[in-house]
C-alpha cells in the first residue's frame, strides 16, 4: 500500500513511519508534507522519498497522491487542520488514517463524518486505546455478562505534571483556539471507550473545570520568561526546561522540540522555541483539571475525572454492575484487571480475581500499550481487506466532549444529549 505521509512530526515519523520501516505490512511512505523544513528533511530522508514527493504544503501533497494514484493517506498535521485535510483525502479517493480529534469543532466533526459517509474508503480514527490487550480484555470481560448489567462507572485519566506541562502548557495543545479544548484533545480516548466498553450512550452530562495552576500569578518571584534567561529557582523547579529536555534521554519528550536530537541543536531550540518557556509565562489556556456527570442510557451513570498533577502516567477505573465490581489500573509500570464478585467468599476474604492480559504475538512493549501498533495493523488490513466501519461510531466521543465543553463554559449546566445530538 502507497501512502502519502500529512504532518511528520512525532506521530507521523515516530509511530507510523516506524511502522512502515520496520514492519513487511507492504505499508510504504511515497510521499510526505511538513511546514518543518528539518522534519521534511528527516522523514523523506528515512524512507527514501525523493525531493520532488516531499512538499511544505499538504495541499500538494494530496494532489500529487491523487495524480500518482496513491493508496492512502495519514493525517497527523495540527488538530485545526483534521477537518480540512480528512475531507481533501477522501476527495481524493484517498483511504484515511486520521489522527483524533476528527476536528476541533463540532461543525468539523459534522463536515468529516458527512465526507466519511459519502465515501466508500476506509477511515479510521487514532483511537488507539481500543486496540490495547489491556482494553480489549475489558470490554470482553463487560459483553461477558460477568457484572451483570452495569450500574455506575469511576473513570480517572490522570496526566502526569510532566506530560501535562510538556504538551498542554508549553506545547501544541496549550491553547482551545490554535488546537482543541482538553476535554478533546487528550479525554476523547476516554470518551470513546466509555460506549466502545460498555454499548451504553450518555442520555445527559454536566462538567466543571479550570486551570488551576500554570498560570503567571503562580511564577516563584523572579523567574524570567525563559528558563535559560536565568532562572532563581532553577535546582528546584520540576519544570525547569534543561532538566527535561538537555538529558542523555533523546526519545520523546525532547524529541519533540527538535527534529535535530544533538544536544547543540535541543539547547538553541530552547533558546527560541515554545519549549524552552517558563511554564508560568506561557499562553496556555486549556484546563488542569475537569470532571463529568454522566447519566447513561438503562439508568446507570458515570464520572469522569482528568487532571495534569499526578505523579505518575495512567488511568484508573472501576465499574460496578449488579454481579460484580471491576477495578482497573492502566498505566507505563501496571496494567492490572481485578474482578471482585459479590458473593459471601469474596465479601468475607475481600479477595478478588485477577483477569489475566495476554499480549497479541509482537505487541508486547509497543507504544500506548500496544495499542499504536494494534491501530496500524488494523488500519492496513482494512484497506488490504476492504472492510470499512460505521463512520458514525466516532462521533460520539466527539459530541460528548463537545457537550461537556459547553456546560462548563455555563456554569456546569446540564446538557441533554439527544438535544445537542438533534441541534446544528
């Protein structure tokens, strides 16, 4: 399969591209666009794509893929740009794999699933977290019947302070109107999974939220707007630029701020670009923290809580039904799936089971928890298969995010879903 690489920063060239390199799928890059001259470079220079397939503008890139009649296309440009893209790609008679969000606005979404349903290409959306063993375990665990019907959901999405502060203070998603509302950007996973798990449908949902920390007011006294421009608090500060990016560590996240990974190359990236910022005196605007209510079809209901301070990386769950309560962990150093049945053996010893998590052959240590070789693989036997999903299944999450976004912009209000599903 010939594909056409849209954005060939971390996810383009790290995930899919190393996919491609590393995997006999028959997936391979033909052509890349990249407004980083340096990314441009690196990529095309990694599979071996000539000048005249590398482009700046993705625009041309998408009609040199259509003139060249190229199979595929990966969209990993910037959030604002899925929409356009997504929809330019399937114009193109172009197979889709598309980075989440679909867009970064409703009237996006609505445009993307519009072009998806009027195409009889394969689309698929980066939830890679479906493809995971460890969620896939869980939601055969749920259809299984073993906790009964579902009665009420606990799910926790907790961000480490460093990946938090790296993406969402100094990084692409730092701010709603150049990329997505947080509850997008990084919970539409969590959202997805909710009714992927479960079967069930969010009838009504409130949300609260805000930033709480990484604002200026918040700055120890003194620290300058650059870490490097001498910081007073530069031994203590987590945060301080150096300690996270100039380490002997060149993987993500200091891969990220240059596509030169010399030490030379990361300090002068530091030196100008967003991440070499004090975190204090940033132009982020996205939340730290939010939480939802969620009344779900049948009567059962759901919380959900996100927020950026947490120690270490993962998300944590617990779903009780009227036979049993599930207790998740899923995170870099723990995946654990323990059900507890309510029975007078497990009440008295408090003793649970553990559901084991089998790996598929050759995932075991692959990104997002095997989840970012699970989706590729999926992707390219699509296409190789022709088998296509419902296009309507990712909109969803998408509306969900953007209904709890619209009721904590007002006040926390309620928002009935069938409503917003029904309204323009």
């Amino acid at each position: 399969m010939n594909a056409v690489m849209l954005g060939a920063g971390n996810r383009g060239f790290d995930v899919y591209g190393r996919y491609a390199l590393e995997h006999a799928s028959g997936l391979c890059f033909v052509a890349v666009a990249d407004r980083n001259p340096a990314k441009l470079e690196r990529f095309g220079a990694a599979h071996n794509i000539p000048v005249s397939a590398r482009f700046l503008d993705w625009r041309e890139a998408v009609r040199f893929a259509q003139d060249q009649q190229l199979e595929a296309a990966f969209v990993c440009l910037p959030d604002a740009l899925h929409d356009d893209a997504a929809i330019a790609c399937l114009e193109a008679d172009l197979h889709v794999m598309l980075e989440k969000p679909a867009a970064n606005t409703l009237a996006g979404t609505r445009r993307v699933l519009r072009a998806m349903d009027a195409s009889s290409r394969v689309v698929m959306l980066g939830y890679v977290l479906r493809f995971t063993p460890f969620f896939q375990t869980l939601q055969r665990v749920i259809q299984s019947g073993a906790l009964g019907q579902v009665v009420t959901m606990d799910w926790r999405e907790n961000v480490s302070s460093m990946h938090y502060a790296h993406s969402y203070v100094r990084g692409n998603w730092r701010n709603v109107l150049e990329s997505s509302p947080m509850i997008l950007a990084k919970c539409s996973h969590d959202l997805d999974l909710l009714s992927w798990l479960t079967g069930l449908q969010v009838t009504r949902a409130s949300s609260f939220s805000g930033l709480q920390h990484f604002r200026a007011e918040h700055a120890p006294e003194g620290a300058p707007r650059r870490c490097l421009e001498g910081c007073p608090v530069a031994e203590t500060c987590a945060f301080y630029a150096p300690k996270v990016y100039l380490t002997d560590n060149t993987g993500w996240p200091a891969s990220v701020i240059s596509a030169d990974s010399s030490l030379d190359a990361r300090r002068a990236a530091l030196g100008t670009g967003p991440y070499g910022r004090c975190v204090y005196h940033c132009d982020n605007d996205v939340v730290d923290h939010q939480v939802a209510v969620m009344e779900l079809t049948g009567g059962a209901s759901a919380t959900f809580a996100m927020h950026g301070h947490s120690g270490e990386e993962g998300r944590t769950l617990r779903i009780d039904g009227t036979l049993a309560t599930l207790r998740g962990v899923f995170s870099a150093t723990k995946q654990e799936l323990r059900l507890e049945r309510h029975d007078v053996e497990t009440a008295l010893s408090g003793a649970g089971e553990l559901i084991p998590i089998e790996a598929a052959p050759g995932m075991s240590g692959a990104g997002h928890g095997g989840g970012d070789l699970g989706l590729t693989q999926a992707f390219v036997e699509a296409v190789q298969q022709g088998t296509r999903a419902d296009p309507t299944q990712y909109l969803e999450s998408h509306l969900l995010a953007f209904a709890l976004e619209d009721s904590r912009l007002n006040g926390g209000r309620v928002v009935d879903l069938e409503r917003f599903r029904a309204s323009e």
